[in-house]
C-alpha cells in the first residue's frame, strides 16, 4: 500500500540550532504510529511542521501521493490532518458546541466570510459526534471547562472524526491525566483503527505507546534513530537508543 | 444553589441586573419617589448612551483578549475632527465620516502595534491615550471650533422622541449598535472566533483562526463606538470641547467589569457591559436625589468595581469546580 504521508530530508534550523536533520518518515494508512523520543529531540518540530503550525527549511513531504506544504494549521486541517494537543485544542470557557466547530462554523447565511451561524446544527452535530466516540454528554451546551481532561480528549478526537480527518496527531494527550482517563484516551486511540484513521501517536510515557501503537519510532538529537513493528521491539531497546 | 451557579455560568451579567434592581429600589425608596420619575429617567435615558456605547466597544475588545486606555481620547478627538472640519465649512456628510474615519484609524494603530510586537494592549493604548489627546488640543488649537448653528443633523442623534419625550435619538442608535454588536458576538462565527481568541489564544490559533486580524477588528470597532459617542455627546452640547471623555476609559472598563465580563478575557457578554454602564449612571444619578455629596461617586464606583470581580471570580470558581455529569 502506498504511503499516506511521505517525509523526506526534512530539516528545520532555530537560530543555529539544527532541530531535524534531514529526517525521512513514511507512514502507512490506518497505522497507529507511536512517536517518542526526549524533550528536544525534534519530535514537536517534526508534528509542528505537519499540522502546519511551522514550516520547514528543507525538504519535502507528500501527503495522498501530492507534494504539500502547510503553511497554517487550517491548510492541514482542509488536507485531512488534525492535531489534538493536551492542552491548546479548546477554549475552556466555551460550550462543546462551539468548541467543536471553532473555525468551521456551518453557516446559514454569510457575507465576506462572517454570517450567522446554525445553532441548531451545531448542537444536534456535535452529540451526534460525541455519541460516535461512545462519549456521552447531557449537554452540547457544557462548557469545556467543566469537563474532566479524558473527556475534553474525547470532544477533540469527536471533532477530528467529525470533519472526517483522515491522519489524526495526538500530542502527548495522555499528560497529566489520571490512570482511568490515560485509559480512556488510549481505548479512543485503538479505536481509530477500527475506523480507517491513521494515528501518529507522540508521548514521553513509552507504556503508552506501546499500549496502543503498531510501530514505534524514536527521535533523538533531530534525526530518527529507530523505526520497528511495535511486536518486534522491547522498550528497553527503546529505551537504550533515546 | 447549583442549578444557579450554572445559570450564573451562563448569563454573567444577572448579577449586575439583580443589582441594578436592588439599587433602583433603594434609591427611589431615598429619594422620596424621584428617582424613578419621569423626568428623571427621561434624564438618564438622554445621557446613558455616550457611555453605554464605549462601554459597548471595551466589552467586546476585553472579551477578545485586549485592553483600550484610549477610548477617551477618541471620544474627544473624534468629534474635534468632526468640528474642525465643520468649522472650516466642510459639509457634514464628509467631516462625520472624517471624524469616523479617525477612530477606525486610531484602532487599526492599536491593533497592529498591539499584534506585531507583542506587546500588552494596556501600554500600546495608554501611550495611545496620551496621543490622541495630545492631537485633539493641537488641531483644535486649545479651543472649540466654532460649528455654524445647522451644520450638524441634531434631529438625527439627539433629538427627543417617543412617547413623553422620554428618549434621544441616540438612546435608539445606542439600541441599535447594542443589538447589532450582541448579535456579532453571540450568533456569527466572528463572534465564535473573538471569544475563542479571548478565551484560549493557543486553540485559537492552532484551529485555524486568524487571530490577529481578529483582534485588530475589534480594536477597531471599540475605537469606532468611543468616537461616534463622542460625537454624539458633541451634538448634544453644540461645540467639541478638547477636554471630553477623560476619565472615561476607567469608567467604561469598570462597566465592563462589573457586567460580568473577565480582565483574562472569553468570558462577558455585552448585555452585560451595558448593565454596568447603567448601573454607573445610575449610582451617579441616585446619590445626588439622595442628597448625599456627589463626591462620594467615585467611592462607590470603585467600590463596586472591586466587589463584582471579587464576586464574579469567586462564583467562577465554584461554578468550575462542578464537573459535567455523563449519563
């Protein structure tokens, strides 16, 4: 099968530091792909470039068989790359509704690109999505700063399946979550393959990744340094290249 | 207790209505009775709205995220530019828009300065207070130009109507813009995107939203309201005194705050901003029938002012602490 993401030669500089070194990646379609690696090891930089927050100084990258280049997050997110952060992917002081649609509001009518938007659409999308993620919720209308952090998870890969993502990166998403909610989220993650998504899964916590993970790559100092089948691989011989 | 809290969670500015309730009692109860007469209403009425409206556009400005200091100074350089311009035989339908055009301007400064270098709104603008001051006096010369007797369409933004007279003109443009920017801010996706941008800027940005230009469009907007205020209270006195509006970006911040709306921004609505300027005027208003000395005003405005963000931040706590239930 072809790759749904080609990276090649990928580098990225910050004021002389060199953050990725030429680094080369395929990842498969519906592979639950586990990223790790040490703070600074170009993990963020590599995931950065691919939701478009940050655009790289060389190299390329194929997305669908197409060359591509982000240049903001919503280019990769209308590409079908979705990113779910531990933290930046919600407001906390608004409704789930809203939350879920932030950027690409349905509109019922509009003019230069502001009009009004649906409610109704809104709130009956957004319980159905929800309800798709087996997350149940009373209320489209809770904030999402009442909800616990597993569930904000759940509302932020509810949202990515929404608007049919087809790669889904999930930025250390199990940080700072209790055991039952780590759970949680890893139970979303495995899932994802039963619905044809392809996950790149980026965590400090090795457990994690194994837990939920097909292939395990690591980064360390800007360049790949090990790239197996999850079966094939202990975490101790991951541990050993980090 | 809790089914309150969640509506408090929704609708912030209740607290602010509640009080405006408890305080229009006490002070009718003060005045012997004069203080919700006719005439009296028909006097806040006609003033209310050169506020509320500021009020308005420093509402929506901190809910995304930001800060005006310079609301004042437009609310005088404004109409100063108006009036020069009217003074030098300039017809109307071109010195109004002038004037409009440099609130839009001042805005669009703020707005730029504040996004590009990443600077705190509070000190771009307060520099901004200083400068549109400074040019208000400078092109007036330190005087009100003289504007000829029917220069200004006064029947339009200040006459009396409805029924007893009981309100100006601007009490319905003020109706207007409240129900237009409410609108903007509760049922557009701009709206969305302004309190997404106040309430969470990393989300905000990582969604896709043009964050900066955001901001800069409510710059401009805030900046639009404080001038046409301005104006308006110009029209209602006849001639663009250089001093007007000092003092007034505290006043409409306090309402913003005491409305229910958050200094970290996301959080207010602007029905709530409006409330809070209502209740200014009104507290202003009530402790003169009250016979008590007017110097007391600053007191309790600034009391209040304290109060509702102790009260609103306490509530927000408690309201955050109750955990969405799952069936």
């Amino acid at each position: 099968m072809a790759p749904i993401i080609e990276i090649r030669e990928l580098h990225k500089w910050y004021s002389g530091v060199h953050a990725l070194k030429g680094v080369s990646l395929d990842v498969q379609p519906n592979e639950a792909l586990g990223l790790v690696g040490d703070n600074g090891a170009g993990k963020s930089t590599l995931i950065n470039i691919l939701s478009g927050t940050q655009m790289a100084d060389g190299g390329t990258i194929r997305y669908e068989g197409r060359p591509v280049t982000f240049r903001n997050p919503r280019d990769a997110m209308d590409a079908g790359i979705e990113t779910i952060y531990q933290y930046n992917s919600m407001v906390p002081t608004m409704s789930i509704a809203r939350n879920m649609f932030i950027g690409r509001e349905p509109l019922k009518a509009s003019l230069f690109g502001v009009g009004v938007m649906d409610g109704r659409k809104m709130a009956q999308e957004s319980m159905q999505a929800l309800a798709d993620v087996d997350l149940h919720l009373r209320s489209p209308d809770a904030l999402v700063g009442e909800l616990s952090g597993g569930q904000r998870q759940g509302v932020a890969i509810a949202r990515a399946m929404h608007f049919k993502s087809k790669v889904m990166i999930l930025d250390e998403p199990t940080n700072h979550l209790a055991v039952k909610e780590t759970q949680k989220v890893i139970g979303f993650v495995q899932s994802l393959k039963d619905m044809g998504i392809t996950a790149i899964f980026i965590s400090h916590n090795i457990h994690h990744v194994f837990e939920c993970c097909d292939r395990i790559v690591a980064m360390a100092r800007g360049e790949i340094v090990l790239d197996r089948r999850a079966d094939e691989v202990t975490m101790d011989d991951v541990l050993d290249v980090l | 207790m809790r089914r309150l809290l969640k509506i408090y969670m929704e609708k912030p500015e209740l607290a602010g209505i509640a009080f405006l309730i408890v305080l229009a009692v006490v002070f009718q109860v003060q005045s012997d009775g004069v203080f919700l007469s006719a005439q009296n209403l028909q006097g806040i009425l006609g003033l209310m709205p050169e506020m509320a409206l500021v009020a308005i556009g420093v509402t929506l400005l901190m809910i995304c995220g930001e800060f005006d200091l310079s609301v004042g100074s437009v609310f005088a350089l404004t109409p100063m530019v108006m009036g020069v311009l009217l003074a030098d035989g300039v017809p109307f339908a071109l010195a109004f828009p002038a004037g409009l055009a440099t609130a839009l301007t001042v805005g669009l400064i703020n707005g730029l300065i504040t996004v590009r270098f990443a600077i705190p709104s509070f000190i771009t603008t307060l520099g901004m207070l200083f400068v549109a001051r400074s040019l208000t006096v400078v092109i007036s010369g330190g005087f009100p130009p003289i504007i000829p007797p029917d220069a200004m369409p006064r029947e339009v933004f200040i006459a009396f109507v409805g029924p007893g007279d009981m309100f100006r003109m601007s009490f319905i443009w003020f109706v207007g813009v409240a129900v237009a920017i409410g609108l903007l801010l509760s049922h557009t996706n701009f709206g969305n995107w302004v309190r997404a941008t106040g309430g969470f800027l990393p989300a905000a940005q990582s969604m896709g939203i043009p964050t900066s230009r955001v901001k800069i469009a409510c710059f401009m907007l805030c900046s639009l309201l404080a001038g046409f205020a301005g104006t308006i209270q110009v029209m209602r006195l006849g001639a663009p005194l250089p001093s007007i509006g000092e003092g007034l970006e505290l006043q409409a911040v306090a309402a913003a705050v005491i409305g229910g709306t958050a200094l970290t921004g996301g959080i207010g609505t602007i029905l709530g901003g409006i409330i809070g300027a209502v209740l200014i005027r009104v507290i202003d208003n009530g402790l003169v029938l009250s016979r008590v000395d007017a110097n007391w005003f600053k007191l309790a405005l600034g009391s209040l002012t304290i109060f509702a963000v102790i009260v609103n931040a306490w509530l927000r706590k408690k309201a955050r602490a109750m955990k969405v239930e799952t069936d």
